[in-house]
C-alpha cells in the first residue's frame, strides 16, 4: 500500500487554519513539517502538545533534520504541555483573557523578539472540546482569533476527526471551521490537495496562494496563470454569490490539473451579459476561454464547479 504524502502547509502571519486529522502518526507528520519549514524560513516554532504527542512530534522533527535540543536552547522552538498551559489561564471552565495574554500571548511575543515571525500550534481546544466543554473550546479559539490584533503569528489547530462522528457532528464541524481562516486536508501520494476558506474578502486571495505553492511543488509552470485565474475567479464568486465556507481541491494528472470549488449553495453558476468595458459580471467567461472544460454538478449541502487545464 502507497504511504500517504502529506501536505506543506505553509503559513503567513495572520493564517488561522485547522486539520481534522485521523491518526496520530497523520498528525505529527502533517505538524513536523510545517514547523520544519517555519523553522528553515527564520521563524519561532511554539508547539503547545498533549502529553501524549510530546515523543511523537519531537521524533517526527528529527527525522525531518530539525537539531531538537538546540533549537530548543536557542528559543528557536519552544514546547509546552497542553494541559498544563491550559490550567494556566481557565478559570470556571472558560479562558480568562488576561490570563490567556499573560501565558500564551507571553509566548508569542517572547517568540516575537529580534523580529521573528511565530508559527504556532495548539492542541488546547482539541483537549477541551474532548473532555465536552465544547464553549470553552470555541471561546479559545475566539481568544486566539484576538491576539492577532496585537502579535505577529500564524495558528496551526487540530482537532481528532471522530470528535466529529456525532449526531450533530455537521453543524459543530461547521462551527469550529468558521472560526478559522482554512481547513488542512491531506491527499493521497500527493495527487491531490485541498485546503478549506471561510467566506471572507481575503478568501480569494489565501485560495489563489494556495493554488500557487501547489503548482509551484508540482512544478506545472506552463498551467501556472491559467489555474490561478479560475481559482480566483471561482473562489471569489463563492465569496460573492454564496457567502459560505468553500472548499478548493487542485488534483494532477497526465498533463493536467483538475480544480474543483466546493460551496453551501444549491444555486448552479450563471453566465451574465457583460456589456462594454465592466469590470464584473466577466468570470465565467473567462474560466470558459481558460479551461479545457469546465462544469458544475450537486453534491451534498451544495454544488461543486469544476474545470480542467490542460497541456
């Protein structure tokens, strides 16, 4: 059986995303290498793990080159107990917020010093969310979502995907994906890669990044601007016309790549009259004149558009 290759999840400061991951081995390869590329690009890596993941990650890192202990002695990469950190700043069963800024928002600016970006992971809403303080969990994530505000970082969340098997287990995905700003999913022998956005005006922009480094890790230069552009103009229509979270899959394959944008609405994609020089109403003209083919079928709670460029 083919070994599942795992995403490069490369974040800027300000991204807030999420992985609902389905083994801890997923786990620790998906968060080693992301921390492994913050840590090559000059930035603070601030692991805050479960007691459980601690050996894991740390082994996970050295496999990928990462020197543990020195980077550790540097301040380059800082670990903490989820838990412990956690009783750090709960009180009654929800997080206090001076106490979160005098522990964690402590963390990030001392990961700030000389300059350096802070790429941050946290599995302290997962640990709530399990032991059923479920509000408590989305008011940490609600505290997280303030601290950017004032510091210089990028959020890296996890949460084990059979919290999610439950009765309500649609809506409280639903919950927690909108209060980050995309959702980490891992393909199969890296023939296929998807990342999930919340419906908001920078959306378009974090959708055609993402197409980027895909493209840029498969090295389709020649599909580059094509692909680029229908995923631009399909994510800003679900922005626009559906308001809801989306989700952008990018899939390889004998000379071409597949892009397919998955959102909330039922309502099937419509061509309108552009007339003279507007500067709207153009997007799925352009996506007709850029793709091989393109289209649009149901699927469950929406629609998914699709188009194909080719070689």
């Amino acid at each position: 059986m083919p070994m599942q290759s795992d995403v490069e999840v490369r974040l800027v400061d300000g991204d807030h995303v999420v992985h609902f991951y389905d083994s801890d081995e997923q786990l620790a390869r998906v968060v080693a290498r992301s921390a492994s590329e913050a840590l090559a690009a000059g930035a603070t890596a601030v692991l805050i793990v479960s007691e459980a993941h601690l050996a894991d990650f740390s082994t996970a890192l050295a496999g990928l080159g990462v020197d543990v202990a020195s980077s550790r002695a540097e301040g380059r990469l800082v670990l903490r107990d989820a838990a412990a950190t956690l009783a750090g700043f709960m009180v009654d069963g929800a997080p206090d917020p001076l106490r979160f800024r005098a522990t964690v928002g402590e963390l990030v600016r001392r990961g700030n010093a000389g300059g350096r970006s802070v790429w941050a992971f946290g599995e302290m809403v997962a640990l709530l969310w399990e032991s059923g303080n479920v509000t408590g969990a989305m008011q940490l994530e609600d505290q997280w979502n303030a601290l950017f505000a004032d510091r210089s970082f990028s959020l890296f969340c996890a949460y084990p995907a059979r919290l999610f098997d439950g009765a309500d287990a649609e809506t409280a995905h639903a919950d927690v994906c909108r209060v980050h700003s995309g959702v980490v999913a891992v393909g199969s022998e890296d023939a296929e890669r998807s990342r999930g956005f919340t419906a908001t005006v920078d959306a378009p922009r974090a959708a055609r990044r993402f197409a980027a480094e895909t493209l840029a890790d498969w090295a389709c230069p020649d599909l580059l601007d094509d692909c680029l552009l229908i995923v631009t103009e399909l994510a800003s229509n679900a922005v626009t016309h559906t308001g809801s979270p989306f989700t952008v899959t990018l899939a390889r394959g004998d000379g071409c790549i597949a892009i397919r944008v998955a959102d909330g609405s039922c309502q099937p994609p419509a061509r309108r009259g552009v007339e003279g020089l507007a500067s709207d109403g153009r997007g799925l003209h352009l996506i007709e004149a850029m793709a091989y083919r393109w289209g649009h079928e149901p699927a469950a709670g929406g629609k998914v558009v699709w188009a194909e460029v080719c070689r």
